[in-house]
C-alpha cells in the first residue's frame, strides 16, 4: 500500500500541520489581528490540500489505475488528471 511506503513523509506533512494548528491557536488567544490569523489558517489550508493531494495522486496510481497494463495514452491522461487534481487543491 503506497501509505506505508510514504509514511514518514506523510507523518512530517501532518506534524507540520499541527503545528501551523497550534500557530492559528496562539495568535487567536493572543488577540492577533484578523489578518494575520487569516493568513494563518490559509497556510495550513495549503498544507492540508498538500496532504490531499499527495493521497490522492497515491490512490489514483496504486489503486485506480493498472499500472502493468497502461498504454502511453492512459499514462498520459493519468498524469493529466494528477496534474489538474493539484492545480485545484493549490
């Protein structure tokens, strides 16, 4: 399974992202102001659509797809869909 063989750089992903949560924590109960609090929370949006889209590039080529039996066509249009999941998750 591609989560085991990607699981220490998914735990750093996810440590990072606590962190950032622990970040948007402090500033809010240091009364920061609203724009630096927002731009927090998009920092760890980013991170956690980051997270998603390594998983989902994961799921898509060792789960959806065969690998053994791709055409140069498919594997085209794979790497098209991967491509188009990240651009949307930016």
């Amino acid at each position: 399974m591609h989560t085991v063989e990607e699981k220490p750089k998914l735990i750093l992903r996810i440590k990072r992202i606590k962190g950032q949560i622990a970040a948007i924590e402090r500033a809010l109960e240091a009364d920061q102001d609203c724009s630096d609090v927002l731009q927090l929370i998009t920092a760890a949006r980013g991170a956690m659509n980051g997270l998603m889209a390594e998983l989902l590039e994961g799921h898509i080529r060792f789960h959806v797809i065969n690998s053994k039996q791709l055409s140069s066509e498919q594997a085209l249009a794979t790497d098209e869909l991967i491509e188009i999941v990240r651009s949307y998750l930016k």
